[in-house]
C-alpha cells in the first residue's frame, strides 16, 4: 500500500519542499503533499491536532512544538538557512542597501513600506524600533496578510519598499530584488525539519526528513535563495 505522507510549513519553504517532494515521490514510491502557510497559522494548526507527518518551521517554533508534545522528540534535524532582502516593483529606483544607514535613509524616504508575519517582519520591528521609528513608521507601514507575498503587494502598487525572506521574493513578477540586509542588520532564520507527533508512519516520515535535510538537497535549496543548514 502506497503511503501518503502529509507535510506543513512556512510559505518561505514552499517552493523547496515542492520540488523536493516530487524527486522523493519518484524515488521512495510515496506521495508526500506539503501545506505551506504563515508560520503562525501553521503553528496554531498544530497545536490544535492538525494531522501532519512532517512540519518544516522557524527552529525556534520547532523547538517550541517539541516542547508542547507536537514534534517527536529528538526528530528535528536544521533544513535551511534563510536571510531577509529588500525589494521595490520593477522600474523603480534601487535604494542603497550597503549598510545599516543606507537601509534606514530608504526606509525613511519610502512612503509605504511592507512586510510579513513571519521572522522577517518580526525583524523589521525591531530594527524600527532600534532607530526610533517605530511610531514615525507605523503610519507607513502594511503588514501582507498571512500566506500572501510581500512581493505581490509591491507588484500591485501597495508599498515602494519590501522586505521579507529572501526566498520568498524570488521569482515574484513585477519586482527587483536590491539586495540582502547588510551584515550588520541581517537576521538569518534557521528553518528545522521534524516528525509531527500526530504521524501515522514514523519511522517512514523520519526517513523523509533525513532525506529532506542531506547534501542530496542542497542544490535545490540554493536554487531558492536560501543555504543548508
């Protein structure tokens, strides 16, 4: 009997795990569907019992969830390494992202800017906050929605500068990448992959995850902005 094997995770993930799923469904002889959506969501999904074999989140939700009794202890394993970029639509001019000032300046002469509900956003926060322009900003500021792209929104019109993981800005029509956050504002998140608590097949599920976070998928991972973790 062919198993199904059910997945959850981040939309920053989503094109990874879907190219990923379909050489492991030719190799393993499974079918593995995976549900991306905003982190949060996710998370409250499955602190509710939602059925999954597999979850792919920020670490420090992992670990969260592992803590809870949603994640089979000692499953995680690191899957990627993600860093946050700046974006405006296409035919815009390109700010300077060269170093912490540059990135304030643009923030400052941007009329909106946006940003996600995941680790990126969170980020972002902070970083107004650093700088004193948590309030000057808020007026300016638009949060996407869970599960929709910050890129979209810029595509459309809706803000002037973006900024969310770089994965999930790739390949978004209508948009220009200017570049990561420099060094010394940059926030890597750390995405792990584990076995849901909730998994009818175990042991099989860990071999999916064992597969999801070996060298053989590197490649891909890169493809999509993000490193191995």
């Amino acid at each position: 009997m062919t198993h199904r094997f059910n997945g959850i995770s981040s939309m920053a993930t989503r094109q990874i795990l879907a190219d990923l799923a379909a050489v492991y469904e030719q190799r393993a002889g499974v079918q593995f569907a995976v549900r991306s959506m905003g982190g949060v969501e996710a998370a409250r999904l499955l602190r509710a019992g939602e059925p999954a074999d597999i979850v792919v989140l920020a670490g420090n939700v992992m670990e969260q969830l592992e803590s809870e009794g949603h994640i089979a202890s000692g499953t995680r394993m690191g899957f990627a390494r993600s860093s946050i970029a700046m974006a405006v639509r296409s035919g815009m001019q390109r700010p300077d992202v060269s170093d912490e000032e540059a990135v304030k300046q643009a923030i400052l002469q941007a009329d909106k800017i946006c940003y996600s509900t995941g680790p990126s956003g969170d980020h972002l926060m902070r970083l107004l906050e650093r700088w004193g322009m948590s309030q000057s900003a808020a007026q300016r500021a638009l949060q996407a929605p869970p599960g929709v792209p910050v890129g979209t929104m810029l595509a459309r019109g809706e803000a002037d500068l973006g900024f969310q993981q770089l994965s999930e800005l790739l390949h978004v029509p209508g948009i220009e990448i200017v570049g990561s956050l420099p060094p010394e504002i940059q926030a890597v998140t750390i995405f792990t992959a584990g076995v849901s608590t909730m998994s009818s097949h175990p042991e099989e599920a860990h071999a999916l995850v064992a597969y999801l976070t070996s060298p053989e998928a590197d490649a891909v991972k890169r493809q999509y902005g993000m490193e191995p973790a």
